[in-house]
C-alpha cells in the first residue's frame, strides 16, 4: 500500500466522524422540538427516494409501465405491511412479468 494513502485515509475518516460526534458532544442534552424531529425523520426516506427513483426508470427505458408497476407494489405493500424483502423480491417480480408480458 502507498504510504501516501495513509493520512488520506485517516483525514477522511475524520471528516466523516466529525460531523457525526459533534451533535452528540454540543447537544447531548438537548430537546429537539417535534417539528424538527419529524423533518429529521423525513431526510432518509427522502434521500432512498432521490437515490432509487432515477435508477429504476433507467433501468427499463423502453418500458417505462414495468418500472412503474414495481415501485406502486412496494409503495402499497410498504405502506400497509411493511417490511423489505417481500416489497424488494414482488417489486422485481412484477417487473419482470411486465416485462415478459408486454416485451
């Protein structure tokens, strides 16, 4: 490995622990108002979404249907189920019947 590497490494790693030590260091003891806490709530699925939804419609850009028909199954059965393999595996199930069907 490259000697150079090594301060690389370990500045990010501290740049990537910094932000994440110093909420916990300045407002351990600190009530977040619950406006706030449920925008904070919010940032994950937010950031899943904006991180998945290009990919999918990519993933079949001549049949758009397909991709569409698999995110409405998961939104619907995540919603009222829950859960992450049964949405995962049905949402590429029904994708690739669409596919295969309207292919």
């Amino acid at each position: 490995m490259d000697d150079n590497l090594i301060p690389l490494i370990l500045g990010m790693a501290a740049v990537t622990y910094g932000p994440r030590l110093l909420p916990f260091l300045f407002l351990g003891n600190t009530q977040i108002p619950k406006p706030v806490n449920a925008f904070l709530k919010c940032i994950p699925v937010a950031a899943i979404g904006a991180l998945i939804i290009p990919g999918v419609m990519t993933a079949t850009p001549d049949m758009p249907a397909a991709a569409l028909l698999g995110m409405g199954f998961t939104a619907v059965y995540g919603f009222f189920k829950g859960g992450i393999i049964v949405p995962v595996l049905g949402s590429v199930g029904i994708a690739y019947l669409a596919l295969a069907g309207l292919g």
